[in-house]
C-alpha cells in the first residue's frame, strides 16, 4: 500500500492568480500547485495553444522541468551535437553538448501542452478567453480587470504576461524599447530525416539556426538580418518568403534547399528591452517573471530556460516564507534579478560573434578551429555558468 505523506504543503490553499498562459505562467502555475497553492491561469486565447517554432532546453532548464515532474525526452529530441558553420555551410567548430542532464530540441507547442498537462493533473485552473484590460495594486492585494468587465481579486498576482506586461507597468515607470538594427524570421518546414543536431550558419551581418523538431518530422529555422528598416515587434507578422531568401542568397550548404520549402514565414524586428527595476511591489501582492521581467534577445537560447527558472524560484521563495509574502517576493528578485542580467548581456554579445565581417571573420573562425583541437569542448566550457547552473538544488 503506497505510503501518503500527512505532512501539509507550505503554500496549502494559498490563493495565486497568474496572467499568461505561455512557458513561464503555466510554468509558474505548476510549481506553486505542486506546493499546495490554490493557482490560477488567465489566458487571453480560446484555447492554451502555442503556434511559435522551435526551442533549445539547455541543461539548467531540463532540470526544473524534472523538479516538476516533467521529463523533457517523452516531449522533445535529446541534443546530439551543435555545430557553428560558416555562411558557405564549411564546418567552423563541433560541439557535443554532455549526455545528462541533457540538451533538448523541442517545438514550443509541445513544451506549452506539457505544462498545461502538468498544471490541469496538479489540479490548477485555467480560465480562458480572459483578456486583461488594467491591472492595479490596492491595501492587500491586487486587482484585475477584464475586457468583458469581470472583476478579480487576489492576494498574490503573478505577471507572466509577456513583453507589454501590465503587471509590469504597473510596478515600474514605463522604459520604451529601442530597435537594435536586427529582424528575425522564423519558418517551419517539413524534415528532412537529419540528425538532431542544431546548426548555426555565420555571415556578415546575418546569421541562420536550424535544428529538427519532433523527432524529424520537422525543421525548425530562425534567420536574422542586420539592417536600418525596423519590423514590427511581435512572433505573428507574416512577410514573403522571397524577402527571407534575398537576405540569405549567398548562403550555401543545405540553406537554399530549406529556404526554398519556406512557405509562410514570419518576421519580427528585434527590439532590446531593459530588464525590470522592479520585479515584485515590496508588499507581497505582484510579481513579475519571463519576458514581462526578462525579455531577451534569441541569442543564447535561455528565453524560456529563464522562465523555467523564474517559476521555480518564485515558487519554492514563496514556500520558504509563506507568512511573509513580501520577505519572499524581495528574496526571490535578488536571487533571479543578477542572473537574468547577465544572460540578457551574454545574448547581446553573441549576435556580434554570429555576425562578423571580413577579415574578423575568417580569423575569428580560424581560432575556433585551433581551439577545438586544443580544447575541445571550450565553448561549452565558456557559458558553463549558464547551462550548469541548477536552481533546484537544496
């Protein structure tokens, strides 16, 4: 007879409201519903979906989702290796990521299905079609309105709510954005049978990542451009897939092949965001967490590794003091707060590297090269405090 544990759970019937149904609130929900807290998701869609591409789940992001019962290979293709190569497709530098606790390619629909399982299983409630229209803080919690004139209150409101988070205005003074000179697309197009291996071709002021998604049925593709015209910030604009192969026309290896299967790729202009002063009100009642505290650049695949790692601070702060909300939101942002920051400041450097020009570039390739014969493993020893760093240890 299986043993039941009396002992109660810290957050026990703790009541925690959630704006945001992507990676970091469904995230969120389940971590604080594994410790008890009475969690609830808004999302403003019909229906907890994700229509997005592809990601990478580095090693420190593999861990959370382990801590919350989740094991990314029932959902995602393990990381065979990582290669940089240059924009003719010639091999720059190998890299086999450690077998444990594991690299993983994952289409973002697929991780956002998980959660959601994950939060409905741990019995959390999703509440959708719920589009929020202000946010305000009042004497002992928060208050939340929607579109449709509902009216909630909670005692705990939680901000994953995206890159133009209310819950973020509403704790900060507004700090605009600015275009960094760089747009993306993304594309998915049918596999290709190859290895899952991610892929990175380097050009002068561009760059292309490709890796395979559900085990090759797919091929994930992400392509950024240097230049003045800014895009629009947002995944969902859609622009002529001749526009994506005029920027990438000298590329060669696989490149043109994959480029000529896109069909319907969307654009979107990269604008740098500063991370948040403020991630929690100093009274307990609203914290911030993903993009609504973080929003990153896609250059060190860490978007929603940090989320991941967000939602399982933030929880697990809350247990540690769970009669002193404001003590544990405080320790939560000093924790998270340093760390976000630089990996915010490691992806902005990274689009530099990717995108250098003759005669940086071939000498810069070149050192690569002599550095794997002489090091192998350098460049994963070099971002080691990124992938090695576990914020589930006790």
């Amino acid at each position: 007879m299986p043993r039941v544990s009396l002992t109660p759970l810290p957050l026990a019937d703790r009541p925690a409201l959630i704006l945001g149904g992507g990676v970091a609130g469904l995230a969120a929900g389940l971590a604080l519903r594994r410790l008890g807290a009475d969690a609830e998701v808004l999302e403003q869609s019909p229906e907890i979906r994700e229509v997005g591409a592809g990601l990478q789940i580095s090693p420190n992001g593999t861990r959370v989702l382990r801590a919350l019962g989740l094991e990314p290979a029932d959902f995602a293709t393990r990381t065979l290796a990582i290669e940089l190569r240059d924009a003719r497709g010639r091999l720059v530098t190998r890299m086999a990521p450690p077998a444990e606790p594991g690299f993983f390619l994952i289409h973002r629909a697929d991780l956002i299905e998980a959660l959601a399982e994950g939060f409905r299983q741990a019995g959390g409630k999703v509440r959708l079609a719920t589009q929020v229209a202000a946010v305000s803080l009042h004497t002992g919690g928060a208050r939340v309105e929607t579109t449709g004139g509902t009216v909630l209150e909670t005692p705990l409101l939680i901000g994953a709510d995206g890159l133009h988070s209310q819950t973020r205005a509403a704790l900060n003074l507004p700090a605009p954005p600015f275009f960094t000179g760089q747009v993306a697309w993304r594309a998915t197009i049918p596999g290709d049978g190859g290895p899952p291996v991610a892929q990175v071709f380097m050009g002068p002021g561009r760059h292309l990542v490709s890796y395979p998604l559900r085990g090759g049925a797919l091929r994930n593709i992400v392509a950024v451009e240097e230049r003045r015209e800014w895009a629009a910030e947002g995944w969902h604009h859609r622009d002529a897939p001749g526009n994506l192969r005029t920027a990438f026309a000298g590329f060669g290896g696989p490149v043109p092949e994959w480029l000529e299967a896109v069909s319907a790729p969307f654009l979107w202009g990269l604008f740098r965001h500063p991370v948040a002063a403020q991630w929690q009100d100093g009274q307990g009642r609203a914290a911030l967490l993903g993009d609504a505290a973080h929003p990153t650049l896609p250059f060190m695949a860490q978007g929603a590794v940090l989320a991941l790692e967000d939602a399982w601070v933030l929880a697990q702060s809350l247990a540690a003091s769970p009669t002193d909300p404001a003590a544990a939101l405080n320790r939560y942002q000093q924790i998270r707060a340093p760390r976000a920051r630089a990996v915010v400041a490691a992806a902005n450097g990274n689009a530099r590297a990717y995108h250098l020009r003759a005669p940086l570039a071939p000498l810069a390739h070149a050192l690569l090269r002599l550095g794997d014969r002489v090091a192998p493993g350098l460049p994963f020893r070099r971002y080691a405090w990124v992938h090695d760093h576990d914020v589930t240890a006790p």
